[in-house]
C-alpha cells in the first residue's frame, strides 16, 4: 500500500489484477470476470474510505485474497461475488438485478445471499433477526455464500484495530 501526495493510503489496483491473475493460470474467461468485477467494484467504491484511512476497494479485494490463498477456491463466479458482496448494501443505485445483468445469477445469488435487508421504520431486531434467517436459508440452497461470509468477517476481525473500542467489543 503506497501512500500518495497528501498522505492517503493507495491502492495499486493493476498489481494486484497481476497478483491474482496467476491463480487462473491460463484461463483467460475466468481472469476476465474477475478483472470486471474488481473494476466495477472499484468503480462504485470509489472515494470511499475504511475506518483504517484505506481505500474501501481493499477490503473487498482482501476477501478475495482470502478466498484465494487461505481456503484455495478458485471459482471465478465465488471469487467475483467476494468482490461484489458490499456493492448493493453500500450503493443504493444497485440492486441485484443490476448485479445478475451485469455478471450472471450465479453471482447475484452469492450477493444476494450477503446482503442486508433493508426495511425503513422496521424494528432493528427485528430486521437482524430477518437478515439472519434469509443468509441461512440462502446458505443452504447455495453455501458459497457462506465462503464469502466467513471471509468477510475474518477480515473485518482482522482489521478490529481501527474500530473505536465500544464497536471492537460489540462485534
């Protein structure tokens, strides 16, 4: 992670494109989805920032990363999900319509899958209760889910740092 003129953390999107493209070998089809994904993350993303000061891009690429090298999955489908998976919580532009006319419904159900609902006016436990029910029954049609899920929050515990201590503890 480089840092730019003001400071600002920066993230080098081309080398890690390069980075993980060599876990598809040859397979131009799969190195393509994937590079789509990370751009249309990147593109939806952009300007925002983690709690770190980081690009938010780094935390949907580190959940591939993840994928990739901790659990070795190789499915360009779970892996373009993994980069996909905040975009329809995070941009209220893009449902997951949006998302399967873009990369597939095997994609849009992985997001779908990791996505909150939102409700307005509905009770906050209420609706995690909701939430909960829906990714577990997602989960069991489709456990890939799961895979982004479980890579997602091993993320999130691993950057807890940069959190204010009353959210570290809540989560």
């Amino acid at each position: 992670m480089a840092k730019d003129a003001n400071n600002k953390s920066k993230f080098d999107i081309e080398e890690y494109k390069k980075r993980v493209a060599r876990y598809f070998g040859k397979d131009k089809k799969k190195e393509e989805l994937f590079a789509h994904a990370l751009d249309f993350a990147d593109q939806l993303h952009h300007g925002v920032e983690r709690q770190s000061g980081e690009p938010y891009i780094t935390h949907p690429c580190a959940v591939a990363e993840i994928i990739l090298k901790e659990f070795r999955l190789r499915d360009p489908h779970l892996l373009a999900a993994s980069l996909l998976h905040d975009v329809v919580e995070d941009v209220p532009k893009i449902t997951i319509r949006d998302i399967e006319q873009e990369f597939g419904q095997d994609v849009a159900e992985i997001v779908d899958g990791c996505t909150k609902l939102r409700y307005l006016g509905a009770d906050k436990a209420a609706l995690k209760d909701l939430t909960h029910s829906k990714f577990f029954l997602s989960a069991a049609n489709k456990p890939e889910i799961l895979v982004v899920k479980l890579a997602d929050r091993l993320h999130n515990l691993r950057t807890l740092k940069y959190l204010p201590r009353h959210k570290r503890q809540r989560i």
